[in-house]
C-alpha cells in the first residue's frame, strides 16, 4: 500500500502500542499535524488550520497527542516592526482527530 503525502514529513512520533505514528506535514507556508495508523488507506489530520503545527507527543496511554501551534508572522510589512509569533499547546483525541488548545 502506498500512501500520497502531499508536503513533505518529519518529527515522527510512534503511539507507545507502535500501531500509529504521528508527524509533522511541511506543506510551505504552513504544516499540520498528521497520524497514520497501520493499515489504514489514509492519513488523519489533526485540528488542520493553515498555522504551523509542530512537536506532536503521545499521552503514556496513546488515546491524546499534544503539540505546538504558532501563528506565521505576516510577511512583507516592512514599515512595521517584526511581531512576536504567538503559540499554544493543543490536544488531541487519537481517535477523532478533535482538538483544543490547552
């Protein structure tokens, strides 16, 4: 079975029973979190937004992922100063894929 990846992976984390493995999705201007669970035809995203996501962790008991979310700076404002870039801890249900930010 081969799936298409649309972006380019990293930062793989295996679900402690090894059956899942949570990554990072590159995907240019931002990047998602995605899990595949062996055997299945698809990827699942988690909470999917076009900010960028990272670090994906499992809960010991495999049934939450917690990971980084920080909002991209605007580009191209060259009369303002740099902003700081904003982020926050979500978490996720393996299962659903629903998330909040904690």
């Amino acid at each position: 079975m081969t799936l298409a990846i649309r972006g380019s992976g990293g930062n793989p984390a295996w679900s402690p029973d090894g059956r899942s493995l949570a990554f990072t999705l590159y995907r240019g201007g931002h990047s998602i979190i995605a899990m595949y669970r062996v055997g299945e035809p698809s990827l699942r995203y988690l909470a999917p937004s076009f900010d960028d996501d990272d670090d994906a962790r499992w809960s010991p008991d495999g049934r939450q992922i917690a990971f980084s979310r920080a909002v991209p700076p605007t580009s191209g404002v060259a009369i303002l100063p740099p902003r700081i870039v904003p982020w926050s801890i979500w978490l996720a249900d393996a299962a659903t894929g629903a998330a909040h930010e904690v």
